[in-house]
C-alpha cells in the first residue's frame, strides 16, 4: 500500500472509519452485549452528535439502561482532538520515519501533537518488546549477557539496557532496566531466557546459581561472537538515540530505544511499508483493544 493508495482510502469520515474497523482500530458495526446491564447485543451502533471526530457511539437499547459507549473508548482513538483520517496518516508517516516537523505541516497540525502522538506509537514499541519478545536460550544453550549505559559522544543518559544473545541460534533479546543489582536483573534474566541456560557473564560471581539458570565466567566457553553482536548494536542504537536526541531535544529516552529495537526485529526494518502497517496495527490492538476486551 503506497501513500496515495493509504491517502485515498483514508479520505474523509465515511472511509477513515470503514479503515479503522476493517484494521481492527476501532469496534465494528455489529450490536455489542452491554457493559453495564448485561444485556446480550443490547450495544448498537448509533450517530453521536455531541462528538466531531469520532461521531458514533454503541447504546444501549434495553429502556431501564441506554446506557452508552464511544466507538473509540480504549482505543488509540479515545480522546482524538483531530480527524480520523489525519490521525490514520500520522501512523502512515511515522512508519515512514517522516520528521515531526514534516508530518506537522503536511497533516496541518501542531508539532507537539504530533509528538505527543509519535510518542504513543513508541508505547506500543515498548509493549510490544516488553511482553512479546520470546524467551531464549535452554538446556544446552549459552546466553552472553551485558549491560549498556545508551550515551553519544557528548553525553551518557541515564538509561541502561540489559542484552543477551544465544551463542546457539544468535537470537537476542533487550529490555530497559531501572537498577543494575542482581535482586532488579535476575527476575528479568528469568523472564527472558528459558530454564537451563547457562548465562555467560562478567558478574557470574554477583548471581546464585539455581535450579533455572547457571552462571558463569564468558572465558569458560572460549570462542563466542556473542560479545560482538552485542556490541554492534549496542553502537547502532546509542548513534540512533543521540541522532533522535538532536532532532528532538528532550525525549523519553527508553521509548526511543524500544522503538530502535521493535524496528530491527526479525528483519521488521526491511519490509515494504505496507506489511510494517499490518503488522503495527496489529500491536496496537494488543495495547488498545477497544472497550468490549
């Protein structure tokens, strides 16, 4: 899907909302069972005049109840200030990693609207890297692990990451840590990699081993590039943070770094626009699911 195409199909109400509902941004027309009294398909699909945006809203037919529910309550949605249709090409253009100061004059909004939205979006990078990204290693795997302060040239941020990478299958994971003791790292470290891992670390000697991992010193099994993998990314993404810092000024650090690592995933950075489209909106169903889930 190109930008015209996109463009034509998100122009105006009327086809901003068949685009929403088709992608599974927003509830479908189909009669809903009602939140409040229970009432089974008693939610139906009605014109709502008290909002611009958004104008529909799901009521309530049984008599004792009516009562209501916008079509974009817990959706990225909720609380829209613009149109649909422009709030459907923001997604388009940051996917396109368009400049805020582009995306502002072309869609005719506020550069920090559309911050704050371009900031939403990196939200569900991070869900989706925190909750999504799949454990690693196993019984007979050996997991590098380090810590990274992000930092450019003028400056370290106090934003550290946590990274390891099977020496096996060369799969990674990488998560935003808030301390680097061992009581804030372990449960983290268990979270990510898989019972009977062999954790290869400088710190092998801070950890306890135990019945789901084992640590133990890098040079016990001589002849990983583990280190390097990390290493080269580490460098990527401390160039793309200072990069984002300089054309952004203050930012939320760690977004930025989840959004660097949702963007190189599985080969995620190399796809045409319109499977990143797919499969962002597919995430974002999973951060805003709609108020029926």
């Amino acid at each position: 899907m190109d930008l015209i195409s996109f463009i034509k199909q998100t122009e105006g109400l009327e086809n901003s909302i068949n685009f929403a509902i088709n992608h599974g941004l927003i509830p479908d027309k189909t009669p809903k069972d009602c939140v409040k009294c229970g009432l089974e398909g008693g939610l139906r699909w009605t014109k709502n005049s008290r909002t611009v945006n958004i104008p529909f809203m799901f009521v309530c037919v049984q008599r004792n109840c009516r009562s209501t529910i916008s079509v974009s309550r817990n959706t990225l949605f909720d609380h829209l200030t613009f149109s649909l249709s422009q709030a459907l090409r923001l997604i388009y253009f940051w996917l396109l990693k368009i400049s805020v100061q582009e995306t502002a004059s072309q869609l005719e909004l506020a550069e920090s609207v559309v911050n704050v939205w371009f900031q939403f979006f990196r939200e569900v990078c991070a869900f989706v890297i925190i909750n999504y990204t799949k454990a690693i290693g196993g019984p007979g795997h050996i997991v590098d692990i380090c810590e990274h302060q992000l930092q450019s040239e003028e400056e370290s941020y106090d934003v550290w990451m946590l990274a390891g990478v099977d020496r096996n299958t060369g799969q990674n994971f990488a998560i935003h840590v808030e301390d680097l003791d061992c009581e804030t790292l372990l449960p983290v470290l268990k979270n990510y990699l898989l019972p009977g891992t062999v954790v290869a670390t400088e710190r092998y000697e801070e950890f306890t081993n135990n019945g789901s991992l084992t640590f133990v010193h890098p040079n016990k099994y001589p002849g990983s590039d583990g280190d390097y993998r990390l290493d080269a990314m580490w460098d990527a993404l401390s160039q793309y943070i200072a990069s984002e810092v300089s054309n952004n000024g203050k930012i939320c650090k760690e977004l930025f770094a989840y959004q660097f690592l949702y963007f190189h995933r599985d080969g995620f950075f190399n796809r045409p626009v319109s499977q990143l489209i797919s499969v962002f909106f597919d995430d974002v169903k999973h951060v805003y699911p709609g108020f029926n889930k």
